[in-house]
C-alpha cells in the first residue's frame, strides 16, 4: 500500500508588523544632541578673550624662534 503524499504548499514567511519611529527620548544615537547650552555657557567668555590669548600665544613662540634663530 502506498500512501498519498498531499501536494507540497509553499510556507510563507510571517507577516513582520510595521515598525514605528523610535521615540526621541529612547534614541541611543540621539541622546542629549538637541540639548540646548545653558545661559551661563553664553556669558561665560567674551568672544575676544580666547582670541587674544591665541595671539599672545603665537606672538611669543614666533619671538622665541626669532630670537632662536638671530642668536644663532
């Protein structure tokens, strides 16, 4: 006796839900980026202070090497 093999029937794949946004507040990657700065942060230093303490900076190294070198 042979037994009856019913005809194959493909399977499908589960229908997956539709995925929603992630809220902002559960976003790893966006964590704490649109944090606004702190008033403070605003008066802290005037524009100009850290400027002139590159210039003084540079000022006395190219003074050093000019000396440096007319000392030679």
């Amino acid at each position: 006796m042979a037994a009856t093999v019913p005809p194959s029937v493909p399977v499908l794949p589960a229908a997956r839900p539709v995925p929603t946004e992630t809220p902002e507040c559960e976003a790893s990657t966006c964590a704490g980026i649109s944090t606004p700065e702190s008033v403070e942060l605003h008066t802290a230093w005037p524009g100009w202070i850290p400027l002139l303490v590159i210039a003084v900076l540079v000022v006395s190294c190219l003074g050093f090497a000019v000396g440096r070198i007319a000392g030679w």
